[in-house]
C-alpha cells in the first residue's frame, strides 16, 4: 500500500518523516531502547527509538516510537509485529504527544474492557450476585467513588464506565488546589457497580495514574 501525498504539501521526505516513517508502539516497562530496537530491527532500517517516561519519577510510560528509514518497513512492523505491541502510526510531532498517548491508551483500554464486559451482559451470575457474605467482605451499593491523582475528562470517564452496563450518571469533578481528579458514578443495579469496580479499581488510566474505585453508600439496603 503506498500513501499518496497532495501537490500542496512539502517535500516527499517531509512527508514520510512526519507521518509515514514514525511507529507508536506499547511495550513492557522493563523494557530498554536497545530491547525495543531489537524487536523491531527485523522489520527494516530503523532510525531511532525512544521510550516515553514520566516526568517526574523517569520510570517508563510502558511507551514508545520507533523510526525506520522507510515508511514500507514503519507499514511492515504494524502488519507484522506481535499484537501486545498495538502498533500504529504515530501523530505527527506538532501534535501534544501527551494528549496522544491519552487517546491512544484509553482507545485500547476500552477495546480490552469491552471484550471483558461483553460476556458479562450475557452470564446470568453476573446480575445475580448472592449475599455478600464470604463473596464480598465491604458495604456495596450503586453508587462508586473515583479517584486520580490526575483531573478527568468527563466525556472519558462516562465513555469509559460505560461499557459496563447499567451506567446512570458520572458526575466530574475537581480539586482547584490539588488539581486531583474526582467523580461519582451511578449503575442501575449492584451487580453492575461491583462488576466496574472490580475491573478498573486500579487500572492505570492514563499509563503511570492509577484509579482508586471505592463504594458509595447510596442509602439501599447493601444485603441486596
């Protein structure tokens, strides 16, 4: 497949090398530069890696990139990399990488949680828990608490929480000191709220922020 560019824009060179030569690829957080160019040297020339790290501790972001010379092999390596990689072509540099990498992760994490949800809708012992007496040892109810060290994006998070069914309300907010993120979320039953809390308390969104997803009393009778 070869990408046509228009008569408008630069040089061919240019072209390629912000959009056709340049791979985004999630990998391990062990792993190194040298690691990621020796899984995907197999696929053509490659120009340079990197690995995205946080900021403030330097630890991986379980991110990267990698350059090949030509966009053949960038096309090569997303065809024919191991699925765990996710590889896609990455946004050109003008573009906020951070902003990027957030879209880039929550987009996977919903494909994972929705291949993981869907059975849910359809097993019956899902939305039929039995008392919570060896089972769950907290107060359940409908109703979640989250938290992030990180502020949310309401339209994220209610596509997010969404995927399990029965979402009635997730309510944004947050901390103007802190810049922390804060929310409410709503399911219609407590079948649904246990299932959400059990597959994202925890789970790091974006990479390097981990959500804490506790129960909120909502004034039922949590023995049901």
């Amino acid at each position: 497949v070869f990408i046509a560019q228009s008569r408008a824009s630069g040089s061919h060179r240019d072209v390629e090398d912000e959009e056709l030569t340049r791979i985004f690829v999630m990998i391990p957080k062990t792993f190194t530069e040298e690691d990621l160019r020796e899984k995907f040297k197999m696929y053509g020339d490659i120009e340079y890696c990197s690995i995205i790290k946080n900021k403030t501790t330097g630890e991986s972001k379980g991110l990267g990139y990698v350059r090949y010379l030509k966009p053949s092999q960038a096309a090569l390596a997303i065809e024919e990399c191991d699925r765990s990689y996710r590889a896609i072509l990455a946004e050109p540099k003008n573009k906020s990488s951070e902003s990027f990498e957030y879209d880039y992760y929550s987009n996977n994490m919903r494909q994972e949680l929705r291949g993981n949800t869907l059975p849910f809708c359809m097993q019956p012992e899902f939305c039929g828990f039995e008392k919570p007496e060896t089972r769950i040892q907290e107060p359940v109810s409908k109703r979640l608490s989250v938290v992030s060290r990180l502020p949310f994006i309401q339209e994220q998070l209610f596509a997010l929480f969404d995927l399990v069914p029965g979402l009635e309300y997730c309510d944004v907010q947050r901390d103007p000191h802190t810049n922390s993120g804060y929310a409410v979320i709503q399911y219609s039953s407590a079948a649904s709220a246990i299932y959400a809390k059990y597959k994202l308390h925890g789970f790091e969104y974006p990479p390097g922020n981990r959500l804490t997803v506790i129960f909120l009393e909502d004034g039922n009778d949590s023995s049901e």
